[in-house]
C-alpha cells in the first residue's frame, strides 16, 4: 500500500525567513489523521532565508536527523557541540534527557533541509550530537544507510530508534531495490527529480507512506535524489 502526500496538498507556514511544509502535524498544523507514519513522527520540508534560523529551543526524547539538500546549517548546542553541516551531509541528535540547540544559515544563500523526527526506542539518557559527509557520488546507482540503529549498519551515523535513514542518487532510468517486513513503516520523498515506486509516481517533494510491501521498485523517471525511512 503506498499512500501518495503530493508536496502542493502538505500543511505548512510561511515566516518569511522559513518557509515550512509539513507532511505530518507539527507546530501550527494539526491534523488528528496525520500525526506520523509508525515511529516517524515529523518530516518537514524546511527553506531558510541567508542569515537566519532557529534560536536556542529545548528537546527531549527525540531522534533528529537534518538531511541538508542545499546551502548549509550550522549547529551548537548546550553540550558545546559546534558544526556546520553543508549539501550531502546529515547531522544527527539523540535529545535523550534534554538538550538546547540552535541551527543557523550563516550562508549567503537559501538553505533546504529535510528535518526528521522519529521516536527513540527508549527514553532518557545522554544526549548526543554528529555529523558525517555522504557524497552524491558514493550513493549513485544505490541505497546508502546515513542513520540507523542498527548495529549491522556501521558506517551510518547512530540513532536510538529501531530505524534507518537511507538516501540514493538516480540516474533517469537506474533502478534500487529495497527490501523490508511488511509489518514496517517506510517513507519516501524525492528531494529532486521524480520517481516510479512500485508503479506509483512520485514527484520531486511529494512524500509517499508505504505498509505491506515486502520490496520497493525505485525507477528514476528523470535524474533524482531521495530519502528513505524505514521505521518500527
């Protein structure tokens, strides 16, 4: 079952410094039938203005990964944790007990990230931050784990849920497979191009919920980049 989110029908805001489409409830948009896909609880689609971002602010019990598409973003935190995190990067944190951070365009230009939020497997302990490069070029052709919380998956940046990030690039016409119990709650969204995904086209922004499928089918219709979520 794939369940297609077309980016135009998402809730969103617009700040002027931040323009925000969420495919899930979050902030000012609330739906009671849209408050997560499994342990995926938040995917928002964020643009943020030159020079601007969000100030210091609290989490807690939260697993955070930021996929940044263009421009950079830069972090720091109460545990003095400091980075910048540029295009075909992704940074993580585990709010365990709490932490404050802040993140910033401190570029010249627009700055797009993915931010997600899935709910760790178990609550509390200390709270953690990194950030790993994935060149585009490394994950040509194929699915690439950027975050996990699985063992198996040791190249991935570590979360604390019993899930995966994974991104690929796609040529127009390149096919990957992904494999997983049906039982799973996977999400996909094209950060650019589009794709056919077990015969469902799926635009560049558009986000797709997908239950009961044993193997996903990624056919590039045209040159594309995207992010897969496989959570409990």
């Amino acid at each position: 079952m794939i369940e297609l989110k077309p980016f135009a029908a998402l809730g969103g805001a617009d700040h002027g410094w931040l323009k925000a489409k969420h495919h899930f409830s979050f902030a000012s948009y609330y739906d009671p039938k849209n408050m997560g896909h499994g342990a995926l609880r938040v995917w928002n689609d964020d643009e943020i203005a030159p020079n601007t971002g969000f100030p210091a602010h609290p989490h807690r019990d939260m697993e955070i990964i930021t996929y940044v598409r263009e421009g950079a973003i830069t972090h720091q935190d109460s545990l003095g944790n400091k980075g910048r995190t540029e295009a075909g990067d992704v940074q993580v944190m585990s709010a365990g007990s709490g932490i404050r951070h802040s993140e910033y365009n401190l570029e010249p230009t627009t700055t797009r990230i993915f931010q997600i939020w899935i709910e760790p497997a178990t609550e509390g302990g200390q709270p953690t931050w990194g950030a790993k490069p994935f060149p585009k070029s490394d994950r040509s052709g194929k699915l690439v784990t950027l975050a996990s919380g699985f063992a198996d998956d040791g190249d991935a940046l570590p979360i604390r849920a019993k899930a995966r990030v994974l991104g690929t690039t796609l040529k127009a016409g390149e096919t990957a497979e992904y494999s997983a119990d049906k039982a799973r709650h996977l999400y996909l969204v094209p950060a650019a191009g589009s794709v056919e995904v077990n015969g469902v086209r799926i635009n560049a922004r558009d986000g797709a919920a997908i239950r009961d499928e044993a193997t996903l089918k990624i056919t590039a219709l045209e040159d594309s980049e995207l992010v897969l979520v496989d959570a409990a």
